[in-house]
C-alpha cells in the first residue's frame, strides 16, 4: 500500500482558503491555492495530501448538503479537477475527507423529508420518529450525531443509502481521480458498512486507501482485513505531548510497546496507523507543549515511531492556537507558507522517513529509557535504524549495545561512532542507520 511509506499533510480548506463560515452560495475559486502550495508541500516532504470536507455543505463542512458539488465558496468541480491535476502531477496523493455517518440540515434528501414528510421516499434514509418534535420544530424527531442536531445522522442500514455513498466515491474517482478517503467519527460507522465500502474500494481504484477517525478503544475493530487500512492513532497523540509535558518518556515507550513491541500480545503490529502530533480538532502543537524545546522532539518521535507520520498547515512553522479558542483558530488562513529551523527539521525527518524501510516497516523494540532520554530500534530483515531523544537541557551520554560498531545519522547525513557511549546534545533527535 502506497500510504505504508507516505508523509501526509493535512489541510481544512474552509479555513486554509479563507472561505466564509457561512455558506453563501457565492461561487469564487478559492481551491486554486492549495494548488499554489504544491511546492511547498512538496519541499516539506510530503507526498500526500489530506483534505478535510470540501463538498457544498451548511457551515463548516462536516454538514454536507450535496457530496456531488463542491462547496461553491471553494470553486466548481472543474476547478477542484484542476488542482488535483497540479498534484499528481508533483507525485502528491490526494485523499478526501468521507463524512458518511451524517449530513446537514441542509442535506437535498432531509429537506425532501421536512417538506412531505411521511411521504417522502427518504425518510428511512434517517432515523425519524414522526411522533415526536425536534428542537427545530420540523414536526418530527430524528437521531443526531451525539446531540448534535444540525448534523441528521443518515441510517447506513438502509441499502439505498449505502449504494448512493458508494456511487459518491465513484464519482469522485472518476471525476478527481482521488487516492483514498479519510472517514470522519469511523468509530460511529456500522461495521457492515465498513466492510462492505472495502470492498468497493479494493475494486474502484488499486490500492484505494481507507483510514478512519477512530478515539479510544481497540483499533483492529475498524482497521484489518477486509476493513480499513488504517485509522488515526489517538492513544499516541496524547502520549507524545504528555510524556515530553510531564518529564516522562516511559508514557509514550510505554504505548509504544504497547501497540507495537516484540511481545506476542502486541496488540497493532504490522499495521501502519496514522500519527500526528496536532490536527483541526485539537490544541497546536506549539501551544500544548510547556517546553518550545521539546517541539523539534515531538516531531522526531512522529517521524521515527511506526505508522504514517502527518503534518497539520501551519504546524511546520510552529503556529500557535489553543481549542478553548474555538474551531475557527485551529482552521486559519495563511497568506503564504513560511520556513524556519522547525519546517527544516520537519523536511528532514520526512525525508528520512520516506527514503528508510526501516522507519516505514520496521518493528519496535525499546533499548533505553530513562525519563527525559529514550533510544529504540525500527528494524527489517535489510536495514536497522536506531532512534535516540534527550528531551533535557544537559548533555547525556548514552551507553547501551548498539549491535553495530558506526552507524549514519539520517537527518545529517553525519557518521556516528558508537564506541564509548553515544553522546545526545541537549534536547535533540537522531536517526542512526546501522552499518552492517
């Protein structure tokens, strides 16, 4: 699968493209500047792109009203076709957000219920009591998603609902040659439905990729054969920041070890989920670590841990916004991108990652740990990488068998000795590929 050995980058094309928060209905080509970032994405290292909802919704996207039309404060299809060329044609995968367990208000099948109710030939394409009243007042009940009500959540039970996602795919295949779907709240989905859209995507396109938003719990209910390819790994999002927040490095190892160590209860090994250190729904990255230090570190763990590493606009440069500051401060627009030293270490690590077969396939094995020091192992049968972090502000010598006798660093193409302990600057990264 192309995503095993990919670098992501995530936009949300409402905020990224300075779309206005409501839709209306004014058509302006705003998609044209993702486009425009091709290079920029390109230079960071990326080779994929995730895109979150684009298609003519209510508000902020996640409330589609039609899944055939784009969002006309983004453009025409037309215009999103001609982005998606400019990608592909700088070898950049494109994958859209699906946005399958609910709709809008807005949505063309609800408001044919809303007008005739009972009579509408939709109205088991959702979950309505017409007995009861919504706090809309549209004259009957209908389920939403966790209590949200302007999102009408559809009923993936129902066959006809399910054909008509499908024939959405297809037709955005067809028309944008899309690589993959990112499904938004996958762990809300019907498991049915789940494997019934692999299905259909194993055949649309070769090696159409599925990765679904997926919180707690265990992943392989959603991501495995004949179910997604993989899925967001929030268990390691949370460690990655705590960990470096709280001194303790023995929290991320220690999931980790958790989902991919040599033990044979290791509950995710050989599946590559997707790591992140922020995205649109969270607190940036800058803004929740106490340490700026630590941010270069955060991402070298990203880079260096198993899974698909992805990078949020903006977050190369060290944006700051905090979630208590609302949706629209994590979704900004952004005249042009910028580079420092972060978005350099970040080019860095991206490319380290996508040129080693280590960092893409190999398993995980913890070979020191201290609380502000770690060095594990990626390995493969051909290549054996050693990743080592000292999120203090000392110096630390490290001593442990490193197996080989030298070895180069990935990120400075710098040879490393490690007779007499491997010496770590303080707070710093590095990838050292074995010699055999």
């Amino acid at each position: 699968m192309w995503a095993d050995k990919s670098v992501f980058y995530q936009i949300y094309p409402l905020g990224f493209c300075g779309a206005p928060a409501e839709n209306d209905g004014v058509t302006v080509n705003r998609i044209q500047k993702i486009g425009a970032w091709a290079d920029h994405i390109s230079r960071l290292g990326a080779n994929a792109l995730y895109l979150c909802p684009i298609f003519d919704s209510d508000r902020h996207g996640y409330d589609t009203r039609d899944y055939r039309r784009l969002d006309p404060r983004l453009g025409t299809n037309g215009d999103f076709t001609a982005v998606c060329r400019a990608l592909h044609g700088r070898g950049i995968k494109v994958v859209l957000d699906g946005v399958f367990n609910h709709v809008g208000r807005g949505f063309w099948a609800f408001r044919d219920v809303q007008e005739r109710k009972w009579d509408s030939p939709y109205k088991d394409w959702f979950h309505i009591d017409f007995g009861g009243n919504s706090n809309y007042n549209d004259g009957f009940w209908y389920q939403g998603w966790e209590g949200h009500y302007e999102l009408v959540k559809l009923n993936l039970r129902n066959p006809a609902v399910v054909d008509y996602l499908l024939d959405c795919i297809r037709f955005w295949v067809e028309q944008f040659d899309i690589d993959g779907l990112r499904l938004d709240v996958a762990y809300c989905l019907e498991p049915d439905f789940l494997r019934r859209l692999r299905e259909f995507a194993d055949h649309i396109k070769p090696e159409f990729f599925l990765v679904g938003e997926t919180l707690h719990g265990d992943y392989n209910r959603w991501v495995g054969d004949g179910l997604l390819h993989s899925c967001t790994n929030y268990e390691c999002y949370k460690g990655l920041w705590s960990s470096l927040n709280s001194n303790n490095l023995f929290e991320i190892v220690h999931s980790l070890k958790r989902q991919f160590g040599p033990e044979p209860w290791t509950l995710y090994k050989g599946k590559h989920l997707l790591c992140f250190a922020d995205n649109h729904d969270v607190t940036r990255a800058a803004s929740i670590l106490t340490n700026p230090a630590h941010l270069p570190l955060l991402y070298g763990l990203v880079f260096a841990m198993p899974g698909i590493p992805c990078v949020y606009y903006g977050s190369e440069w060290g944006t700051q916004a905090h979630k208590s500051q609302g949706d629209a401060a994590l979704r900004p627009c952004f005249d042009a991108p910028q580079w420092n030293s972060l978005t350099d270490a970040i080019a860095a690590m991206a490319r380290a990652h996508r040129e080693s077969e280590a960092l893409c396939y190999g398993d995980f094995k913890d070979v020191l740990l201290t609380n502000r020091q770690t060095v594990f192992q990626r390995r493969t049968d051909s290549e054996r990488v050693l990743v080592a972090v000292n999120a203090d502000s000392n110096p630390y010598t490290a001593h442990f068998d490193a197996g080989c006798g030298r070895a180069v660093d990935l990120l400075t193409g710098q040879p490393h000795d490690f007779g007499g302990g491997s010496e770590l600057p303080p707070y710093s990264v590095a990838y050292w590929k074995c010699e055999r």
